[in-house]
C-alpha cells in the first residue's frame, strides 16, 4: 500500500463505476492489454540523488529492442501514474545522438545487485527475462512527485535515474520491499553473479554522463526578427 498522501477529490459514485463497467465491455484497450510482466526498481531525481521512490513498472514490447513501461507508486489498485520508461537495446541506444545519451541509464547494476525484480516471479523464470534487461538502457521521466507529499501531479516532469553502485539506495527503501514482497536482495544478487551488462560495458555518456539533470522551463522571445520577412500585418 501507497504511504504517500491521498488524492483530493470526492469518492468514486456509483454512477461513474457502473459508467466504467459498461464502457470496458465494449471498448478496446489493445496497447494497455500488450502489457506481460511487473518489474519493481528504484528511481531517483537525476538531479538529486537523496530523492528516491519505488518505481512500480508495467511494461510491454513493441519489439525485440524496444519496450516501453507505465511507472506506478505501488502494485495496488489505487496506484498512482507517476512517470514513463522507455528500454531500448545496447544497439539501438549506441545510435542515439551523444546529446541524447546523458538522458538515458544503464540497468546492469539494478539487475545484478538484485534491487529490480519482478514480484511473484520465479527466480529461473525471472532471470531468463532479467539478463535481457541487463544490456539495456532506459529513459525515464516522472510526473508526479509523489516523495514530496503532492496530492496532485504538481510541476515539470523530470528526469529520473536508476542506481549505479552499492550504496546509494536508501536502506528503509530496501527493507520496506523486501518485508512486502518476501525477497532477499542479497541471495537474488548472489543467484545473478553469472548475468553481464552491455557487450562494449556501460557508455560513459550514459547515466547523466556522471552529472546532474533537471528540467527546467525558460522564457523564449518567439516574436519574429527584423531579418524575417512578416507576412501577415
């Protein structure tokens, strides 16, 4: 269960659920049902790495190289939309401009420490999936800053990174998802000694390129120059 600060508003009335009921009989919900597998990780603000909140990813393919993830706050039903992730392959991020590639993180320390998992999943299975996303790269914006008390989706969406080295996860973090899940991170890091991370190792533009990254909104004049002819008077 969600420990953040529920959502302002009036309960849902009946009338709007029996609405839902009947209009999810009749619709199609294609891209949502493409969804196969819940991964949990940690997410933290790319420009402050005391931030950090559970990131709860529900993810499908669009194809072999690419799969993109709804993040929650929890696996509950009331969970909170609280960002996006895209996962591409090592091969489809080396082609990436190298002014794009700061904004993307790698996941092979996530998988091998055993901090990203996927809840319910037997180990052998799991890990079939889990060496995949090892040699991946993820692009990751939250909306909702939920770790701030917002009840609502508040401010610009920023840029968020996953944890690189041992250390930096808040240790209450840890234990809170160990105690709720029934995991033991230090025997899933044992049972993934054996996974390895991209084929030519982590790129050193990756990651924030070892720098901070914030969104930030800026005033631009957009009125026309003198050097641009003004068509309409």
């Amino acid at each position: 269960m969600s420990t953040y600060p529920e959502v302002h508003g009036e309960p849902t009335k009946t009338g709007t659920a029996f609405l839902e009921t009947a209009t999810a009989t009749i619709q199609n919900f294609a891209p949502i049902n493409k969804i196969h597998q819940h991964l949990c990780a940690f997410h933290f603000y790319a420009y402050d790495m005391t931030r950090q909140v559970e990131a709860h990813h529900y993810c499908g393919h669009q194809n072999e190289d690419m799969r993109q993830c709804l993040i929650y706050d929890s696996p509950d039903a009331d969970a909170r939309l609280i960002g996006l992730e895209y996962i591409v392959s090592e091969n489809l991020f080396l082609g990436l401009p190298d002014e794009e590639k700061p904004l993307w993180h790698s996941h092979e320390y996530e998988v091998k420490s055993g901090v990203l998992f996927m809840p319910g999943v037997p180990g052998p299975i799991e890990r079939q999936d889990l060496e995949k996303v090892a040699k991946t790269y993820g692009k990751v914006f939250h909306f909702w800053q939920v770790d701030r008390g917002n009840n609502l989706p508040l401010g610009l969406p920023q840029v968020m990174m996953a944890l690189t080295r041992d250390g930096q996860l808040h240790e209450d973090l840890l234990r809170g998802v160990e105690k709720r899940f029934g995991i033991s991170i230090n025997n899933e890091r044992e049972n993934r000694a054996h996974i390895t991370g991209p084929t030519h190792g982590i790129h050193p533009l990756a990651n924030g390129g070892g720098k901070g990254l914030k969104t930030e909104l800026r005033e631009v004049d957009c009125r026309p120059t003198d050097s641009v002819p003004r068509v309409f008077v």
